[in-house]
C-alpha cells in the first residue's frame, strides 16, 4: 500500500460570537512545513468577552502572515497589540481598507488608557492584567506592514499559500478572502471567508462572481450575525420618519458610525435634497473626527474606485468642530444631526444627547443595533416622560427616540442563502460563524436544509476543524475528509470571568463544607455518645 503524505489545515476561532474576529488557518504542507494565517485580528466589543483583548491566547511570533477583511475595529483592532507584541510579517487587505484603517487604529489607540480603567473597575480581583493595549508608536509601526491589494488579483502571500480579494457590499473596501493553499501534485485546500458582508452598497456595484470561483470545491466560512432575520422583517421607516419630523419642524439627531453608517446616511439626505423633500431652513451637520476624516477619505477614494459616486454629500453640510459645538446646538434654525458614535455612548453624542433629550421638538433616530450598556440601549428602553441617568446628568425623556434596522450592513438569513450561498456549486462544507450562539444555530440548520453544501458546522473558542485532502491532481474526484474536534479555548478563562459560574462554585464549595462539618459533627456526637454509654 502506498503510504499517502499528509496535506491538511486546522481552522480554529479565537472569537465566540459578533466581535473579536480572528480566524486562525494551520496549513501542514505533505513535505513536513506549516504555515500559519490568522483571517482578521479584531477587538472584543461585547462587553461579556472585553476580557479576552487582554488574554495572549496566541503568540504573535508564531504567524507567518495576516489577512484583514475590512475596516471594522472588530476585525482589525488588534492589529497594533500583536505587532508589538512580536508580529513582524505582513498584513494583508484591500488597497481601500489599507487607506481607511490607521485612523480607526489610532483612535482604538486613543482609548486604550480609558478602557482599561473601565475595565478594572468590572474585575478588580484581576486589576493587574488591564493595561492599555497599544500606544500609536505601535500604530505606526503596524501600518509599515500592511500591503494593500486591488479586487481579483491572486497573490501568493506565503510558498503554497495564496488570496484573492473579491468585492463585498459591507462597508467600502471590505473584501471577502478565497485562501487556497497549494501543494505540487494535489489538489488544494480552499477557504473562502465572507467576513461581514451585503450583497449591495449604496456607492458601488458587487460584480458577480467569476464562474470559476462558483464551481470550485469550497470549505466556505460564513458569518451569521442576521442569521435569524428575514428580509421582510425589517421595517423601513427612516424615511417616512425623516419626513414627519420634517413637517413639524423638529430638530433630528442621529447616531452613526464613522466609516459606512455616516456616509450612507449623508447619501440619503443628499438623495432627499435633489428630490426637494428638504424644507429650505433646514441646516445639516455631521461631528465626530473620525467620521469626518472618513467622510474626506471616502471622496478621495471614490474619485479613482467609483467617480459617479464621489458627490455623495448633501448640499452645504456643516462639518462641526468641537468649537462650533455650542453654537450649533443654539442655532435657532431646524437641524439634522448626525453624530458618532453608532450606538450614542462615545463622542460628541455624549453632548448632544442630553441636551437634545430634553427637547420635545427632537427626534433622535438610531440606525442600527443597540448594545447592551450603551446609551441607545437605554434610550430605547425608557419611556417617554420618564427619567433618565446619562452619566451625572439626571434627565427627563421628553424627545421621540425611533430606530431601524434598514440601514445594517449585514445580509439577512434569506439574502445570505438565496442571492449568495445558492450560487455556489461545490460547498464542501459550510462553516457558520460570526453571529450568535442562537442565530449561528438557526441559520446552520436553514443552510443544512436549505443548500448544497455538504456539510454544516459552527465555529467558535469551543470547536474547531481539521481538513484532509488526500487528492492527487489528476484523481476525478476531491477526496476530502473533514474532522470536527473540541477546541476547549473557553474553558481556561471561565473560571475567572464567567461570574455566574464562579458564583455557582463557591455556593457549591460552601455546601461541601457545611456538609463535612455536619457530619464531622454528628460523628463527633455519636463518639461522644458512645464513649458516655461506656462509661455508664
Ligand atoms: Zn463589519
Ligand atoms: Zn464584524
């Protein structure tokens, strides 16, 4: 019998569910080398897994290159820490997305000392382990390794390892990654990873796929974070919203993110204004640094990516510095607002939102989703009338606060299944990531059923996949056997920062005790009572 070389990859998560993104691709070459890639390095937002940006789970020294989707501080955030950390190869991503990150990174980098405090008040037991996490020297030294890369060109970024950016309707820039590692004499290994994507996007076209792409054996690693939502659920009410605050004057605030949420919703004031829907005294502001820089820089690039669509703003915005700040707010004219950060928690919303609540003339609008602890969370949660805590202020809630979700950049479960998963003839298997415990689930079972794909996993800290192929080139048919094993990445860390559990532990060791101690008593009593029976 011939005894086969062994060609195969392990990918492994370092994320669980919506932020943190980090995908880790193992590739053992048949000759006996390995090659290591890490698929986005982002920061944890969600508050129950922030610990995890301060954990070294992964030595930076041990990759032998990065690969970044798009500019979403959750995909990329932790670029800086694994650099200075020891990372000194290259980082890959679209020549868009090489343009828009740095500023991202630095104002991550900006708020590091912040963080940290806040999060050693959550954990004070383990205090020592929040430090800030970067510094913008580290910044820099991150952006002297980023190369920038056009749509549909294949690169080979390590001997055997080669990507291959394909357009993506999330944000600008933001590519979706076919990784195929090569070995002479078989057939590869193909990943593709969607990251976060949408099939459309307001400032370019997402061209078709090429045929070739469609009819290749894929292991496809597909995010999930609407995975739960149907298109027909989500409401658009932005527009007619806009317009009834238009016809009663109100004042309109609206938080965004800096890089995608604001410009798409300067594009639809600007669309509003040519069809002539914007009463004349109305005056339309954007603040926030980041998103204003952003805003600059998405006219650079759509000068050269996409010209038709460079005039997106409306006319006469007003770019708020914090100076003007004041005077904004007490211009006597009806205003549109629109104002970082997305879910309202951090910059100059900070200063809008308690003056602008008070108003009852005001409408404050959300675009997208709203986290727990942050202050649209709180917002949409508290009636009107009632009274509301924003920091030391104690306000009472008298403007309209609405939110939609039409604006999201992600694909909804019936997007991502009919306009994209059902394009492809070869899904070898179909890796669920990104979303959810529960919506990672849901849409698996839906892929299961609804598909081709072959095969249907979850991913996450707690499994992870090993991928054989034992093909020889010229063999007519993939022989591709797939293992999925436990990951066990979680556990280490839950003992310290699941409270709940370490609350159920040391209810259980407090039981434990007593119990010994009952019985140790009761033997104690019935020595004792044995020992007077003897003496009788
Ligand atoms: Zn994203
Ligand atoms: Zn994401």
């Amino acid at each position: 019998m011939r005894n086969k070389p062994t060609f195969k990859a392990y990918l492994s998560a370092y994320h669980n569910e919506v932020t943190g993104s980090r995908l880790l691709v193992v590739v053992e070459f048949p000759d006996g080398s390995t090659k290591r890639v890490l698929v986005d390095c982002g920061y944890f937002q969600e508050i129950k897994y922030r610990y995890l940006n301060y954990v070294d789970d992964l030595d930076p020294k041990d990759i032998d290159a990065i690969v970044v989707t798009h500019n979403h501080i959750d995909h990329t955030g932790m670029l800086p820490k694994f650099v200075k950390n020891g990372y000194t190869n290259k980082i890959y991503m679209t020549n868009i997305t090489q343009q828009l990150c740095p500023a991202f990174l630095n104002d991550c980098a900006a708020q590091q000392r912040e963080n940290a405090q806040d999060m050693k008040e959550r954990y004070p037991e383990e205090a020592k382990m929040f430090k800030p996490l970067y510094s913008a020297e580290d910044v820099e030294k991150t952006e002297e390794l980023i190369v920038g890369l056009p749509y549909r060109k294949t690169v080979e970024i390590l001997p055997g390892i080669k990507i291959t950016f394909f357009e993506n309707g999330h944000i600008l820039g933001a590519g979706m990654i076919l990784l195929q590692c090569q070995y002479k004499g078989m057939k590869s290994i193909n990943f593709f990873f969607t990251g976060d994507y949408r099939m459309k996007n307001c400032f370019y076209e997402v061209p078709p796929f090429p045929q070739w792409l469609l009819d290749m054996p894929l292991i496809m690693v597909n995010e999930s974070t609407y995975g739960n939502t149907n298109s027909d659920e989500i409401k658009k009410c932005l527009k007619a919203n806009v317009l009834e605050s238009f016809s009663k004057k109100m004042d309109i605030l609206i938080g965004a993110f800096a890089q995608g949420r604001m410009q798409e919703l300067l594009y639809f004031f600007k669309c509003l204004q040519d069809e002539g829907l914007i009463p004349e005294d109305y005056i339309i502001c954007i603040d926030g640094s980041l998103g204003i820089k952003t805003t600059e820089k998405y006219k650079q690039i759509l000068e050269w990516y996409n010209p038709e669509k460079k005039d997106f703003l409306p006319k006469n915005v007003i770019y708020v510095t914090p100076k003007q700040r004041d005077a904004v707010i007490s211009d006597k004219r009806p205003k549109i607002i629109i104002t970082t950060s997305g879910m309202l928690s951090n910059g100059p919303a900070r200063t809008y939102v308690p003056i602008f609540l008070q108003k009852p003339n005001t409408m404050i609008h959300l675009a997208g989703y709203a986290a727990e602890e942050t202050l649209a969370r709180t917002l949409l949660d508290a009636k009107r009338e009632s009274i509301v805590k924003i920091g030391h202020n104690v306000i009472t809630k008298k403007a309209i606060v609405k939110t939609t979700r039409e604006c999201t950049s992600h694909a909804t479960a019936d997007e991502m299944i009919n306009d994209f998963l059902k394009q492809f003839n070869n899904i070898v298997l179909s890796i669920i990531n990104h979303g959810s415990y529960e919506n990672r689930e849901i849409f698996a079972k839906r892929v299961a059923e609804e598909t081709s794909a072959k095969d249907v996993g979850i991913i996450d800290r707690d499994n992870m996949y090993v991928i054989y192929q034992n093909a020889q080139k010229d063999d007519k048919y993939n022989d591709i056997f797939i293992k999925k094993t436990p990951a066990k990445l979680n556990t280490q860390f839950n003992r310290i920062f699941n409270k709940d559990a370490e609350a159920k532990r040391r209810e259980k060791r407090r039981k434990q005790k007593a119990n010994k101690k009952k019985m140790r008593n009761a033997a104690k009593r019935k020595r004792k009572s044995e020992k007077g029976k003897d003496e009788s």
